[in-house]
C-alpha cells in the first residue's frame, strides 16, 4: 500500500470509528439539544471519514468507501485509540471529544498546506468544522466540571481514563515520517504545543487537572487495539457482511 493511501485511510479510519460512537448516543442523550448536537458533530465527522477513505480508494485503485468501511478486518484499522474507546456516561464522551477536536483543530489547520491537493481540500472543509466541535466540547468540559460535585467528579475520571491514550495523537511512525519528508503529512509531534495549550487551558477552565504518572498506551496507527473495537465493528459491518454488495 502506497504511503499516501495508508495516510488517508487512518485518518479516514479515525473519523469512521468516531462518528459510530457519536452515532449511538441518538436517543439516548441527556437532553434532546445535546441529542442533536452529537448527531450533527458525528454526521460531519462521518463526512470527513467518507472524504479520506474514498480517497484512499482512489489511489489504491480498487473498491470505494464502503468497502473499506465494511470490508475489513479489526487488524486491517488504523485509528487511534482514543475513537474507539466507549461511550461511557456523558462526561466520559465529552473527555474523548475534546481530546479529539482540540487535536482535529491543529491537524486539519496544518494539513491544508499539504502538497497533496486533495488532502488540502479535505481539511481546509473539516477544519471548519472542527473548530465548531471545539467550542462545544470544550463548554460541556466546563460546564460539567465547574458544575455540581457529582459532574465534577466525572469529568475528572473521565479525563483521568481517557489520558493515557492521548499519547499516541503525538507519535509519528514510517508512513508520516515518509510522507512529512514530501511536505504531504502533518508531523504529529508538533501538534503537542498547542494541543496541550488548548486542552490544559480548558482543563483550568473546567476546575480539573491534569493526570500526572500515567500509563500511556498505543498501538493503534499499527493495527494493536484495545478490547473495543472488534465489537463495535461487528455491529457496524453486521448488514454487508450477511448481505455483501446491498446497497439502500
């Protein structure tokens, strides 16, 4: 697989995996504005994964979005870790969101210098949209946090759980250190300074701290996954995989 092609598919991967989880809430959000609000930021978070993986199938020359969506293998993803941690109760999906958009935000920026013009296009689309996801995640972090003490309580463990996978939004391997090298891919490492700069300014906002002496784990970018993901691909893959080739 070409360098460009394994590029585009992780970060359409890591849209995929997160919209899916955004997608479960409907229905069952604690206020219907909320409800809409998570459908919304996981439809265009959908859009950026359909973007990515449609390109990604272009330059492999076979196959379309869905049959990268549908067709593989829980080893054969390449999202990050932190997309395809559960839902949890609420704050736990706000903490995974706002780790998400505060790095989404310095990546999509970034990345609509690429020299590759159609992963310029697609971010200089998703950054808009990013920045909108950030203002929401980071309010509800707030509200919660500098809320009652139960609310308060649970950001701050969800922040706490969710930490040690936020490593990995910083690590460059051989597909990004190639393509870095062609002016093609973000470098990952510089992402840290303002993702911390958001995210620890957010954190003081909110009342919270930062988790200190943390276990990080990663694995992700190289298809190593927590316990999470296969299940959650079972359901999602569940109808094309009984009925490949339907379309509706």
């Amino acid at each position: 697989m070409k360098t460009t092609t394994a590029y585009a598919l992780r970060l359409g991967d890591n849209g995929l995996v997160l919209s899916q989880r955004l997608g479960a809430w409907c229905g069952h959000a604690p206020e219907l504005e909320i409800d809409l609000a998570l459908a919304n930021i996981g439809l265009d978070v959908l859009g950026q994964a359909r973007n990515f993986l449609t390109y990604a199938a272009e330059l492999e020359g076979q196959g379309d979005e869905d049959t990268l969506a549908f067709g593989r293998d829980e080893r054969q993803f390449h999202n990050l870790l932190l997309v395809e941690q559960p839902n949890g109760n609420f704050a736990d999906t706000i903490a995974r969101q706002y780790f998400m958009d505060a790095w989404h935000v310095e990546l999509f920026s970034r990345l609509t210098q690429s020299r590759d013009r159609q992963l310029a296009a697609i971010a200089a689309k998703a950054i808009k949209e990013a920045r909108y996801h950030l203002r929401f995640s980071r309010g509800w972090v707030a509200r919660l946090g500098a809320g009652t003490e139960v609310s308060a309580q649970r950001m701050q463990q969800a922040v706490d759980n969710l930490w040690r996978f936020t490593a990995e939004l910083f690590e460059a391997d051989d597909v990004e250190l190639a393509l870095i090298e062609e002016g093609i891919a973000v470098d990952p490492r510089e992402l840290r300074q303002g993702w911390e700069s958001e995210v620890f300014a957010g954190l003081h906002e909110a009342e919270l701290h930062v988790p200190e002496e943390v276990a990080y784990r990663t694995g992700g970018k190289k298809g190593l996954h927590t316990e999470h993901l296969g299940p959650m691909l079972a359901e999602m893959q569940y109808l094309q995989r009984v009925y490949p080739g339907q379309q509706w």
